[in-house]
C-alpha cells in the first residue's frame, strides 16, 4: 500500500511527463522539448507567467537506480506590474529545474520524506510543483520596471520621470514656515 494516495494524473495533461519509452536502466537518456501552456496562477501577486502562455520545456530525463532525475530548463513570459510605480512590466524568464522522482515502493520512495524528492506516479511525473516552486523562487517579490525606479511623488501620484527636478508640495504659506520651526524646536 503506498503511504500516500496520489491525486491521478492525466497523461494528455502538459506538465505532466510520461517516460513509457525511458528503460528504466540507470544511464538511460531521453530529452523533452516541448511547448506547452502555462498552467493558471505560476507566479507570485504582483508577477507571473500569464495563463495560456508558451512555456518552451527543454528537459533531460535520466533513469537513475532509484527513479528519474529530471532536469533542465523552461522559459516563458513574464507580466506584472512595478511594485514602485505600477508600470506594467513585460520580460522572459527562465528557470532551471532538477528534481528526482522516485520510482514508487523504492527505497527512496519509502524513506525520504515527500517533500524531499519527487514521486513517480506509475510511469507518469508530474512536473507542475516542480515548476512552481522554481517559477516562484525566481521571481522577484517586489517586482521593479527598472531597478532605479523613483517611483510616484506621494504628493500627486505621477512619476517622479514626468516631473520637474524641482517639483515639490511644500507649502509656502508662512504660517505653515513658523508652524515647522516650532515642531524643530520642540525636537
Ligand atoms: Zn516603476
Ligand atoms: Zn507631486
């Protein structure tokens, strides 16, 4: 009995990777390229791959004694928005990935906790938490157009590129002057 009930996997389903033609023979080889759609929800709130979009897979299987190692790489678009300015920002990502999944009632399926490797699922890996969990360490948490981004003025919210270098919302009312010296004062 395995110690967990797996949710099946849909072989048709593009992240998930069938290796009936991989002899499980340590050594043996097969590569994937392939291009699939992104799966909802890859990325973090303010940043991700958006749905539907091309996800190019390049990938090696290798059967190994206990499973299949599974590396390489995916790259995809990225759509999110400046965490200083909301810009939106559009760029490329790619992201290494290099799990094992274990072969079921192998040694390393029975000792190793589930979070460690991967599991095989028959003759079918499910590559979808892998990615995710690449896809997610990869994106930045606070998402910037540019790394200098000024950001918007507090003031008016327009970006501080379409201002003038002097643009300020200091008041020049002069009790408002004697108003500030005062709380200086009392600092
Ligand atoms: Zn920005
Ligand atoms: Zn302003």
């Amino acid at each position: 009995m395995p110690k967990h009930m797996p949710t099946r996997l849909d072989p048709r389903s593009p992240l998930v990777l069938d290796t009936r033609d991989l002899p499980r023979r340590p050594g043996a080889l097969r590569t994937i390229k392939r291009v699939v759609p992104a799966p909802a929800d890859l990325g973090l709130e303010l940043i991700g791959v958006p749905e539907g979009a091309d996800l190019s897979l390049d990938l090696r299987l290798e059967s190994v004694s206990e499973g299949v190692l599974v590396s390489g790489t995916v790259t995809g678009p990225v759509e999110g928005e400046c965490g200083r300015c909301l810009r939106p920002i559009r760029d490329s990502l790619t992201v290494t990935v290099q799990e094992l999944f274990a072969y079921a009632n192998s040694t390393t399926d029975e000792t190793a906790d589930e979070d460690e490797v991967g599991r095989m699922q028959g003759d079918l890996i499910d590559l979808e938490p892998t990615l995710r969990d690449a896809v997610v360490l990869a994106l930045p948490a606070n998402p910037l157009c540019r790394a200098d981004c000024p950001g918007l003025c507090p003031g008016c919210g327009v970006h501080w590129d379409e201002l003038p270098a002097d643009h300020s919302h200091q008041q020049t009312d002069p009790r408002w002057a004697g108003l500030s010296q005062l709380t200086r004062k009392e600092e």
